[in-house]
C-alpha cells in the first residue's frame, strides 16, 4: 500500500526558491520569486510500492500568468527517495517524466501508467516551477493507484527485417523492362523469406524501374496494380509486409513512392517522396516526378511504421517528421547521399564512414529503428534506436537481416530513458524560424 511518507520544499540553491506554502485544503502552491533563476517546489516521498507492479500517476496543476506554461511546469517521479536532494548522478536512480496535457482553462494535468522498475519500493515525485518570473501555480498532490497489467501495453516482440537490394553488379545489362524489375525482385524477397522468415521487407528507390533510363512518364505504374500484385502475392504467402520502391503513376501525376503492402496482401499506405533529388539537368526536382505533400506514419502489428526516400534524407525535418509521428520503423530506400562522398568535384565515391554517421544519428536522433535499402546494396543497414548497427551490406549480399528487439528502453547514465528524453524536452514554441517558409538560413539576406 503506497503511503506519503513526506512532503518538503526544495531548490537547488537558496537564491532560486520560489515561494511555496501550503492552502488550507491541501493544495501545494508554487510561485515565483521574481528573478530568472527561479526554480523549486515541492518533493512527495511515497513508500510502499511492489517493483514491477504498475502503477498510474495524476497530478493537477492550477495556473495563472505564467509566460510559458509548457516551460515553467515539470512533474517527474524519481523512483528512490529523493526528498533532500535532486543534483547529481546516481547509478541506482530511475526517474520518468509525467506526462502533461491542458485538462481545462488554467489548468494542466500531469499523469502516466509507469512500471516500478526493479527493486523500488519507494518514489518521490517532484512537482516543480522554473523559468517564470511571473504568475502562480497551485499543485493538488499526486493520486497514485495500482493499475491493471492491460494499462501498459506488453513490450512488441522482436521484429525481424530485411533490406532486400540485390547487388548492382549482377544486374547490369538484365534488365531492359519493368516487368524484369518486377521478377528480378520478387525472387530476392522469396529468397529472404525462405531464409530469414523477416516481419518486413524493403526494397530500394524506384526498384520497379531502376536501370531502365528514360523519362518517369514513360515507366510510371499504378499502384495497385499488376506489378504491386506480384508483391502482394508474395508478402500473403510469406505472412511479411513489403516496402516497394517504385515510380508510381496517379491519374495524370507521377510519384517517386514506397508502397507498404500488408501481410493480407492489402495496400497499407503510399509514402511519396518530399524533396525531389537535384543535380544534373533537368535532375528529378524539375522533372515529370511531382513531390509528395507529407509524411504518413502507418499502425501495423509490428509498430508504426513511416517512410523517406533518398534525397529525404539530406534534411533533418523529413526523420524528424517521421519520428514526430510516433513511428517504431524508419524504412529508407536510398540511392546514395551526397554528402556520403569526398567534398569535392572529382568523381563521387562512397565514403563509408560518412554513410554510417548519417544514418546513426538519424536513427538515434529520432529514436526509431532504421531500415536502409540502398540500390547498389552496399551501404544497406539495418540501426536500432540506440545507433547500433545491427546489420550491414558491405556489397556482396542480396539481402540483410537483422532482429529488432523492440522492447529495449535504452537508460541512460543519468536514469532517464533517452526516447523520452529526446521527445519530452523538445522546445518547439522557440522554433519559429524552423517552420518559416520565407527562411532561407545563410540566403536569407541575399
């Protein structure tokens, strides 16, 4: 039986307490002190909690006149007792952030269902204010209560994947048609599948019409259509789900897409490329190819699952899209990165070192796990959230596997999980410029 053990006031220096008093009907007031270095509040130490048992986390916040509300108000449960001290680093220290949303005018509701990690049976929450110089808050104290295992939804299971590209080398001079795109491809995914038994395949960038030249008017197809089907086909049989590059044809548009077919067969979802490729002339960004308009993350049963392609890559927005919609899986099917190359104007080579880099932090950054698919083979990967590379292309294989173990929470040093740290400490009310379209960096003054 949880039991509130004590309640005390805290700063981490007598110069940035706020002012904190307790009302006449339990409520734990915090207000400024009227400088910037205000930051406090008040620690709830509980005992008696079971580990691994589940527990829920409400927390009310009344304000008034606070600058930034999304800024001043923080609530965290620290599972270990904590009640004199919150600076430094402790290896046996777990914390998770609550997590907040607007439950009326003036008002903030701070809650989470949370597994007590192993061996806490004690926990402090920390209800606190910072940054404000004006204004008020009025905490009402925590209700904590044992929550059915169903609260939490149980870890996904491990995921198989496989970047299936075939190696360029071997494909030269075979191939004069979609259709032998279409054959050519459906027989290195039943060769995964026989193999590797992979949740999810992926193809690389325009794999239906890679090597056939020509204008993307001419080779365009629809999808669904007979060329999907034979995925479709093979992605039912094999109970998987397939990543299909393609050029894809829409009434009078034509589209650099990804095809996501189901294990039913079934067509899922199109993600069709942001950021069309330049370089050469007319290059794809001022060719027949139309750009997509977003960035859809699609539920599976084996995680959300978004997409970029190619040239999407060379902006940080198009993960951070992808990650912003909550996917598990970022899968890239990608002829090459510019900057994976020497810095110069002598003929492109593939910079390894470079390849991987790009890729880490883009999976790292986002907390997703990343499926490359690269046409030329070499250089496909397969990086999990931590910025692991599981498993890499080095340009003699026709596939890649790699599994997944979705439930990993990756703590970090200081007891935080780094998902959450990434997503909950973002600060997007000060990233005006990011989203201005007249913004041009270092050419907005030319």
């Amino acid at each position: 039986m949880m039991e509130l053990v004590a309640v005390c006031e805290w700063s981490p220096h007598p110069k940035a307490a706020p002012i904190t008093r307790k009302g006449d009907d339990g409520a734990l007031v915090i207000e400024p002190n009227g400088t910037r270095t205000c930051v406090g509040g008040w620690l709830l130490h509980y005992a008696g909690f079971e580990p691994g048992q589940i527990y829920s986390f409400h927390c009310e916040v009344d304000h008034d006149g606070l600058e930034s509300v999304r800024d001043a108000l923080r609530c965290v449960v620290y599972w270990t007792d904590m009640t004199t001290d919150l600076r430094g680093a402790s290896p046996n220290r777990v914390w998770d952030s609550l997590l907040p949303e607007t439950s009326g005018p003036g008002r903030l509701r701070f809650s989470r269902v949370i597994a007590a990690p192993d061996e806490a049976d004690r926990a402090t929450v920390a209800c606190v204010l910072r940054w404000a110089t004006m204004g008020r808050s009025q905490w009402t104290p925590p209700r904590i209560a044992v929550a059915p295992a169903a609260a939490i939804a149980p870890p996904k299971r491990h995921v198989r994947v496989c970047a299936v590209t075939g190696q360029r080398k071997k494909a030269k001079g075979s191939v004069a048609t979609v259709q032998d795109n279409v054959a050519r491809f459906a027989g290195l995914c039943e060769a995964a599948c026989e193999g590797e038994t992979p949740d999810l395949i992926a193809l690389p960038e325009i794999a239906l019409q890679i090597g056939l030249g020509g204008d993307a008017c001419e080779t365009a197809v629809a999808a669904p259509g007979a060329e999907t089907d034979v995925f479709a086909a093979i992605a039912k049989r094999h109970r998987t789900r397939v990543v299909v590059g393609m050029i894809e044809r829409d009434g009078d548009a034509v589209f650099n897409s990804a095809v996501l077919i189901s294990p039913h067969g079934e067509i899922d979802g199109k993600y069709r490329k942001v950021h069309l490729a330049t370089g050469g002339f007319p290059g794809e960004y001022m060719s027949s190819v139309r750009p997509g308009d977003g960035f859809p993350v699609y539920d599976t049963e084996i995680g959300r699952i978004g997409c970029n392609i190619c040239k999407d890559s060379s902006y940080p927005e198009s993960s951070r899209m992808v990650g912003l919609g909550g996917a598990d899986f970022l899968v890239l099917p990608i002829m090459g990165d510019h900057r994976a190359a020497p810095w110069d104007n002598s003929s492109p080579r593939f910079d390894e070192d470079r390849w991987r880099a790009i890729m880490r932090v883009r999976a790292m950054d986002n907390q997703l796990c990343l499926v490359v698919a690269r046409n030329a083979g070499e250089g496909s990967c397969v990086i999990d959230r931590s910025g692991a590379v599981l498993a890499y292309n080095p340009g003699d294989r026709d596939f890649i596997a790699a599994t997944v173990d979705m439930a990993a929470g990756y703590r970090v040093w200081n007891g935080g999980c780094f998902r959450e740290d990434v997503w909950l400490q973002r600060r997007p009310e000060r990233y005006g410029p990011y989203v201005d379209p007249t913004n041009y960096g270092p050419y907005a003054d030319v």
